[in-house]
C-alpha cells in the first residue's frame, strides 16, 4: 500500500501531520503490524523533534529579547547621563545630535514596556555615569540629593530638573569662644605675623654682624630690619 510521503523543506509541524495521518490511513485499513508499528515511531519520534524545536525557538527568542532589554536600558541610562549633563549647563545648548538623542527617550521607554510588561523607572544616574540615591525627605523626593547650581544662583529655568531646588546648606563651622577669654580677630593674627616677621630679619642682621660679613651685606640687612619696623 502506498504511503504519504513526507516534502523536503516543509515545516516540522506539517511533518507530523503527515506522520499521523499516514500511521492512522495504515491502522484503519488494517496494514501488516509491522508497516504500521514503522509509521507510529516515526510520528512519535517527528513530535518529539518538534518539541524539542519549539524549546529552542523559545529559549532563543526569550535571549533576543534579553538583549534588546538590555540595549534599550544601555541607551536610556546615556540619556538620562546626557539630560544630568545638561541641567548643569549655564551658557551652553544641546546640539542636534544630542537633541534628537533626548527626543527618542519616550519611544524607548514604551518600547521597553512592551517587552518587559512592567512600568520603567529611571535609575538615577548623574552625568558621570553614577548612579544617585534619592531624598527620603518630602523636599526631595524623586530628584537626586545634588543640589542644583542654577538655583543656587538664583533661579533654575529647567521645570524637570533632576536636582534638588534647595539652598545649600552652609559648610562654614561658627567659632565657639569660651567664657572669660579674649577672641582673636583676623587683626591680630597679622599683627603676630609682622612681628615674627620683625624678629626674623633682626635676627639675620645680628648673625651676619656677628660672623663678620661684609659691610655692605651687614648694612643691607640692617636697612630691611629697619624697614619692617616702619
């Protein structure tokens, strides 16, 4: 009895319809066992391969897709570097490139969501790369604990600026005087400097007196001396 045959370049699905097909067309019209048993192994052994195909298919799409995740966030954390870059700026503008670099950052971001089926939240990174803790306080929540230079100076023109709109607080430590002592000023300290200043000159004009230097060396450093006291 003649059989199916099964088509060189076809899909394995189809080819194991055919297997089927040909195994129940042999059962059905009562074919030797033997020419039967043949056709039942062979569409065993065909699903088995399209199972073991459709395993692969699938554990090499889910890496494609891992890949392109991984692109995609490589090229939102450049532009989120990009946009830190230029909320410092001052003076100078984005150009072209970078422009249309920033303008792309939506597309991805909804392209990032459809394969990975969760909301995207920013990793925070500054202009170098680094990646930035947030505020805990309610002031600052959602932008980076840098404070902005901008509105340091007065006022911060960037609506989304990714950094705090605070007043730095000072660094200057206040001088603690003890009770019943004298403050010393600034004054004083250079007054104290001169006199050292005074006693160092004095005391190279009497060495050089006493070692018996030249006259005119001797003459010399007295005449500074005398001049540091005027």
């Amino acid at each position: 009895m003649a059989t199916h045959s099964i088509s060189h370049g076809t899909s394995i699905e189809r080819d194991i319809g055919i297997a089927k097909k040909t195994w129940k067309d042999l059962k059905a019209a009562a074919a030797p066992e033997s020419e039967i048993t043949a056709a039942k192994e062979k569409y065993k052994a065909l699903k088995l391969k399209g199972t073991e195909q459709q395993a692969a298919k699938t554990k090499a799409s889910k890496q494609d897709t891992t890949k392109y995740e991984k692109a995609i966030r490589k090229k939102l954390k450049n532009i989120e570097m990009l946009k830190a870059k230029v909320a410092r700026w001052t003076t100078q503008k984005p150009n072209t490139e970078q422009k249309n670099k920033l303008s792309r950052e939506k597309d991805l971001i909804q392209e990032l969501i459809k394969i990975t089926r969760v909301p995207y939240i920013p990793s925070g990174v500054n202009a170098d790369g680094n990646i930035i803790a947030t505020s805990t306080t309610t002031a600052g929540k959602g932008k980076n604990t840098d404070y902005c230079q901008r509105f340091q100076r007065g006022k911060c023109p960037n609506e989304d600026c990714p950094y705090l709109h605070e007043i730095r607080p000072s660094t200057q430590k206040k001088v603690v005087v003890a009770m019943g002592k004298k403050r010393k000023f600034v004054e004083d300290e250079d007054e104290n400097e001169e006199k050292d200043g005074e006693a160092d000159l004095k005391a190279q004009w009497k060495k050089l007196k006493a070692d018996g230097a030249d006259a005119n060396v001797i003459k010399a450093a007295k005449k500074r001396y005398k001049d540091s006291k005027l």
